[in-house]
C-alpha cells in the first residue's frame, strides 16, 4: 500500500491561522510522486504555501495508480488544518492528532481515522465511506455546512468520545453512532437516516426532526414537548444495525413538523419521561 | 463574421476599432499603431446581450443571505486584472461581470427596481465590472397609480412615470404580477385580468393597457415588460394569451415596432388544470407572436440545475414554497424562503429550487423554452434568457445555445429526461437547427434592438465596440452534430472585447474596466409634472418613511452613465 507521510513542521507558537487543506486527499495525491504531492499549494489565510512549507513529507516516492489504495498519515498540531479529506472517493487517512474543522467534509468514500479530536462540522454534508474518531468532536458532527439543507446523506461517523451541539443536523441519511454524551439539538431537522446515543443528552433532542431514527441509550433530561409517546419496545430492531436488546420508550415527532421522526430513549434511565 | 443587423452571415471580413467605437477601416491610420487580432478560423460576432437577469439589488442580495451554500465551492481567486468572487446561481456582484465576460456578453439588465430600493440595485451595479447595465423599474403595483387609476389621465400618468424612472434610474416600465404584488400584502393574489387589487379599483387589465400607453406615449427605448399575471401557474397561457390580447389596439410609438414584451415566456405558456395533467401551451402562444406583431419575448428556459428563484412576484414564490414540500431533494417541511414588502410600491420572494431531469413538471418546463423559441418564424422579436437565477444561472447560456443549433443535443436530452417532455409537449418533433447567424439574433441582436440600443449587438460602424469571438476548434458546418463543441466554444470566448478593450482571452479576466448605466429620462411638459407634484409630496409626506427629498438617486450612482433622452412625439 503505497503510503505518503505528512508531519507538520512545529510551528513556534500556537497557530491561529487555518489552514485550507482540501488538497490532502488520496484523490489528490494519486498518481503523483512525493515531490510532485509537496508542490501542491494549499492556502494559510491569505497566504499561498506549498504543501512542503508546512509538512516534512515522507513515505513512497510514487503512490500509484489506485486511489483506494493510497493512505496518508498526518501528524502534529494539525489544529488549525481544515478540510482534510474533503470530496475524497476512497483510499485512507490516518489522522494521529486532533483535527481542525470540516474533516471529511462531503467525502464520498474511503476511511478517515482520527486518533484524537475532531473540530466542528466533521464529516459534514458527508456521502459516503467511514469516519471514526477516537476522541471528541466539535459541533456539527455529520451535519450539514451553513444554509445547506441537504446534510449528511451517507455512510457512516463513529466516535468514541462526546459531540457538542447539533450532531446531525439536517442529516439524509447514514449513520451516526456516539459512544459518550451528545449536546443540544442533537439529530436537529434530521430528515431520514440514524443516530444512536450511548451516553447522554440534555434536551432539545431531535428538534424539529422530519423523518429518521435517534436512539438515546443513556439520559434524556428533559423531552421536547412537540413529542408523542407511542409505546416502549422491549428491543430496538434497527435497519442495517444489530439489534438493541433492552427495552426503549418510543416517541414520534417533532410535531411542530412532520411528525415522521422516531425518538427512542433508554426505559430504565428516562423514568422520569413516563 | 456573424452579424445579421448588418446582413453577415459568416463573411470573412475586417473590422476596425477606434478608441470605444467600431469605424470604417479607413479610419484606422499608421499612427494609431493598431492592435491586430488575427481571428481566422474563430468565429467574431457582437458582444452577447442579456436582456433579463436578476443581477443586482435587494433580492439578490437575499438570495445570497439565504443561501451561504451556493457559495461554498464555487470561487474564484483574485487576480491582478480582478476581485476574487464566489458563487453560482446567486454570485459576488464582481464575480457576475467577470462570469459575463468570460462567456462574450458585455451588456445584461436587472429587470426587477423597487424604486424605493433602487440605491441598493445601482450600488450594486456599480459594482459589476465590465459589462454595461442597466435596471427596469417596477411600476406595477405602485399605490400612486393604483389609486389614480380611473380619474387620471394618461398625460399625468405619463408625467408620473417619467418622473419615477429619472427618480429611480429606471430603463423601462416592468410590471411584475401586475395588480398582484399590491393584493399580497394582503395575502391574496390576483387570477384573473378583471380582478379588483386589494383595497383599490384598479384591475391588471387597466394597468397593463395604460401603461403600456403611457410607455408609447414617452416613446421609451424598450416597452413595457411583463411578467404575466398566474405565472408560474397550469393553466395560465390563457390569461397571457388574454394580456396581448388586451394590448392589440395600443397604438405604437414610431421606435417601436412592438408595444409589450412578455420576459420569461416559458413561465407563462402552461396548460393543464393541475400539475397531474400539466402541459405545454408553447405552441399556442407561439401561433399568436407569430401572427401579432406586437409582441416580443425572452424565453426563460429552464435548466436541470441547483438554482434560487426570485421574484417580485411574492405570491407566486409562497406557492412554489408550498410545492416544495412534496419534491424529494427538499426538507419534508418545505424549503427555506424569504418574502419581502417594498412600502408602496411592489414586493419580492427568493425560494432555492432544484430542476430535477426526473420531475415530470421540471421535464416539460425544460421542453417549453426551446419549443417556443423553435416555433417562433420571426426570431428578431425573441431573444434567449434563463430569467437567471430563476431558471438557472445565466452561466448555462451556452447549453441552451447547444440545444437550440442541435437537434440531437435535444435529442439526447430528451432521452434523459422524464417522458412527460416527449408526451405533453411537441419538442420531439421539432427538427429545426439554428444556424449561427440565427443564434447571434437570439442571443444579442434582438435583445439590443427590443431594448433600443442601437449601438449594440451589432458590428457596423458607430456601434460600440463590444466583440465577442470564440474559437469551436470544429468546421463550423459540423456544429449541429458536434454539440459539445457548441457548449465549449460558447462558454469561453476566445476574446471577449469590451469598448474596444480586451477584457478577457485565452481563459483570463485581463482588464475590468468599468461599464455604462443606461438610464431613461423621458421628456414631458414641465406642466403635466406640476400637475402631479402636490400629489407626489402629499403621498410621500403621508406614507412613506423616506422623505421626497431623500428618494431619488442622485448622480454619484452613475459613475459611467449613458442617459437615453426621449421626445415625446
């Protein structure tokens, strides 16, 4: 697997200026050797660099004609790089730091794997392909980009940790699964597709939800007042997903919309719902 | 060459340009030390003219506020000749002058003023680089002449009109819904020719005749320009057929040769009692331009594209609002929109909206615009528009041109769209190609004649040396079955020549000079405005938050202007 390594050069102080890196993509990089990859030009602020300014390149010389085969390795304080991944079709990119906003923006497939934090709008307006994150991610998390009503439409976000406000938000369809807690508005206009809770949520889950599935394994403090009980299931049998065995308390809304939404909650943690 | 006001139709020949104007080739001498472009094998023709675009003020303006993501990808880096821009269906004003070039055009108007926001629209024209502009100023629902319009009589009228379009900076009198922008500000719309506005005893068919008197009257380079009432609408080809009708015994002035022009005829050429058995009438409408003289048309062809729809018709974008809660790519909820109230004088709506190949409605629309234009014997009284945004980005012009000079771009079209386009409409067995000559007709030389410009869309001598000239890199007799070629010749102009400038070649924005304003002032006798004056102030005083003092936009908004002066006869 041919293979390319990108390590920030450590810059003396903390950075403040993003960086436009939509150009570190396997589609980018493929059929281009290591020098040809460190000419490439991205954008900090308003300043024009070339990728080997701002990265000790390292890895094949050549990364071949395929791009599903193509991995890229990133490392450093990449907390400024924004769009890492974005509209890429295959390939990987292994992320071994906290990322900036926007990674994986509109990606249609191949994996990106950050082993750290993700900034807001991750895997935003995403299409296809995987994304996982071992830590936290911002807001936004598989939403869409401002004005935009048309967010996440496919493929799968794990992420280990918690996501701020709004995951979801306008969301078509795919998967999102958390293994902590969510914020506010969590699946916000979610119009189809599902998102599944491991830890918590405070309120306002679901808001003005159309269509879709959230699943709340843990708390919900308190539930939008636009939702109708329907009954509890003793399982959650789910599209694409193993099955949930334990009891869930099911609601549908928000019946400020469409009504069309399902909202499951965990029975024995949401007693205070009933 | 292709010019066919000056009978060209694909000549080798010479031009001269001299300073901004085209002159006879003697004129040029050595000292001048002229530029020579050699253009052999390219094809030169004038530069485009794009008579109805919603280019400028506060509702495109809107229309970028609602939609951020329209300009998320789509930008373009600033360059030495130029401003950086983004945007698609709703672009960066610089962006729209540099996209205009690019594409050989050198002249577009805004059709849709608000008199009241007509600082806005200037400010932004101003802002446009290269192309010359202009804007038409909303005279439709205007309370000052809703309410006067039994007792007044024409000459007031006339003196009213030329008094708001030197206000305003207008360039003619366009009347949106006309009746209907007023009744929804109160929730209703108008349906019917004879139906009362709110609140007033003015009906559309009375704003429509007099006005459009009022315009032969002040004898205005262009005539009125209708957006039709029920636009939008099944059914509605009745009630346009219905509004030429009513306009046949207006008399012309001597300028024109028509007295109304129905922009965005597409719009208003349904049949059908619903969307179910929805269906094109473009034939019908066709039939009477043909016959009727008096009438002239931009087609507003629609494209299967991500685009924003505005209009000043607010009550026709609160019903597309409501459709789009049954279309797939929209929120279940219907679409983001916007609506807007101008005090007095009009109204606006910005809905986003996808043309989707597989909507049996999109499909027919699509087939409407070119079945029209092809139906048409007389191709100097149409010219091509998208009505950009509404129909799509003016940036697709190129495609449309494909479509028009090929009928197995058509054809292939056709197989991709939903059958409804083959079943309610006669697109599949129209086999007309235009020819070059004849495109140049629909895509600049109509649109600078209808609107009265004499030096442009053509190449004769005195005409403004706007050129366009494009390279398809195909023998042009291969066109019609090559037409991709048409698409890419057309959507970037090997030079596009602005005032005698070269302001675009070989892919680039190099210069970005600053274009005219065409403007109206329409004589009356000082006596006829007197009349009305008191009117004027009490109105202002009474209802407007501006003062009459603070309305009209003053010289500092014309950086470059060219005032068309009109006599009455």
């Amino acid at each position: 697997m041919p293979t390319v390594k990108l390590v920030i050069k450590e810059p003396l102080e903390k950075p403040k200026i993003p960086i436009e890196a939509e150009i570190i993509s396997p589609d980018k990089f493929v059929k281009k050797t290591l020098a040809e990859i460190g000419e490439l030009s991205v954008w900090k602020g308003n300043r024009e660099m070339a990728l080997r300014e701002l990265f000790h390149l390292s890895g094949d010389d050549f990364l071949g004609d395929e791009i599903a085969d193509i991995s890229i390795l990133l490392e450093g304080n990449l907390a400024k790089l924004k769009r890492v991944g974005q509209q890429m079709t295959g390939g990987t990119i292994i992320i071994n730091s906290s990322i900036g906003m926007h990674v994986g923006f509109q990606m249609k497939g191949g994996r990106i794997v950050v082993n750290g934090d993700a900034d807001d709008f991750a895997g935003a307006n995403m299409k296809g392909g995987e994304l996982h994150i071992t830590g936290n991610a911002g807001h936004y998390l598989g939403g869409s980009v401002r004005g935009d009503w048309r967010g996440m439409s496919g493929g799968k976000i794990h992420v280990k940790g918690s996501v701020k406000n709004e995951c979801g938000v306008w969301m078509r369809n795919g998967l999102i699964e958390i293994g902590k807690n969510a914020g506010i508005f969590l699946g916000m206009h979610l119009h189809r597709g599902i998102i599944i809770v491991n830890g918590n949520v405070i309120e306002r889950a679901g808001a003005e939800m159309t269509g879709g599935i959230i699943v709340i394994k843990g708390t919900l403090k308190e539930l939008l007042p636009s939702f109708e009980f329907q009954r509890t299931v003793p399982e959650l049998t789910l599209p694409d997903y193993e099955v949930i065995k334990q009891p869930f308390i099911e609601y549908k809304g928000d019946f400020a919309e469409k009504k069309q939404g399902l909202l499951y909650v965990a029975k024995e943690k949401n007693a205070h719902l009933l | 060459m292709y010019d066919p006001i000056n009978n060209l139709h694909g000549e080798r020949k010479d031009i001269a340009i001299l300073n901004s104007q085209i002159v006879p080739l003697s004129a040029i001498r050595k000292e001048h030390n002229a530029k020579i472009i050699d253009a052999s094998n390219l094809v030169v023709m004038p530069g485009g003219v794009d008579m109805h675009a919603h280019i400028a003020g506060p509702k495109v303006n809107a229309g970028r506020l609602l939609r951020p993501e329209d300009h998320l990808l789509i930008h373009s880096k600033k360059t030495a000749a130029t401003r950086s821009g983004v945007g698609r269906s709703v672009p960066s004003t610089y962006y729209t002058g540099y996209a205009y070039a690019k594409l050989g055009y050198t002249c577009a108007m805004e059709p849709a003023m608000p008199p009241l926001e007509a600082r806005h629209t200037h400010e932004e024209l101003m802002d446009i680089p290269i192309i010359d502009k202009g804007a038409y100023t909303l005279l439709g629902s205007n309370w000052f002449l809703l309410e006067r319009i039994k007792e007044m009589n024409l000459n007031e009228m006339s003196a009213f009109v030329s008094w708001l379009l030197e206000a305003s900076g207008g360039y003619t009198i366009k009347l949106v819904n006309p009746g209907g922008e007023e009744t929804w500000a109160w929730g209703k719309n108008i349906n019917n020719l004879d139906d009362k506005v709110a609140y007033f005893k003015a009906t559309p068919r009375e704003i429509i005749q007099k006005l459009a008197r009022v315009n032969e009257q002040l004898n205005l380079p262009h005539t009125i320009h209708l957006h039709t009432n029920n636009l939008g609408t099944p059914g509605n080809f009745e009630i346009t057929k219905e509004t030429m009708r009513s306009l046949k015994e207006v008399p012309l002035s001597k300028k024109h040769k028509t007295n109304v022009h129905i922009t965005h005829v597409q719009f208003s050429s349904y049949g059908g009692r619903g969307w179910q058995d929805f269906r094109s009438e473009a034939v019908e409408i066709a039939h009477y331009i043909n016959k009727n003289k008096h009438v002239s048309c931009d087609i507003g062809q629609i494209i299967f594209t991500n685009t924003t729809t505005m209009t000043a018709d607010g009550a026709w974008e609160w019903v597309l609002r409501g459709i789009t809660e049954h279309l797939a790519w929209s929120p279940r909820s219907g679409s983001k929109w916007m609506n807007a109230q101008v005090e007095l004088e009009s109204c606006a709506g910005v809905v986003p909206y996808i043309f989707r190949r597989k909507n049996s409605v999109n499909a027919v629309q699509w087939a409407i615009g070119l079945e029209f234009l092809l139906s048409m014997k007389d191709l100097t009284r149409v010219s091509i528009s998208t009505d950009h945004p509404n129909g799509g980005p003016f940036t697709f012009y190129p495609l449309i041109l494909s479509w028009l000079m090929s009928k197995t771009a058509r054809k292939e079209m056709l197989a991709k769209v939903d059958k409804a386009a083959q079943e309610r409409t006669t697109i599949a067995d129209i086999t007309r190609e235009l020819t070059l000559s004849e495109i140049v007709q629909v895509s600049r030389a109509s649109a600078a004649t209808l609107l009265g410009l004499e030096s442009k869309g053509h190449l004769g001598v005195g005409a403004d040396a706007d050129v366009a000239i494009y390279d398809f890199k195909v023998p042009l007799e291969t066109l019609a079955t090559n037409y991709r070629a048409i698409e890419k010749g057309f959507a970037d102009a090997r030079y596009t020549i602005k005032e005698g400038q070269i302001v675009y070649s070989n892919g680039r924005v190099i210069a970005s000079p600053t274009g005219k304003t065409f403007r109206v002032k329409a004589q009356v006798p000082e006596d006829w405005r007197l009349q009305i004056q008191d009117a004027i102030e009490e109105r202002f005083l009474k209802h407007y938050t501006v003062s009459l003092n603070n309305y009209a936009v003053q010289p500092e908004y014309f950086p470059r202007e060219e005032v068309i002066e009109t006599q009455m006869l």
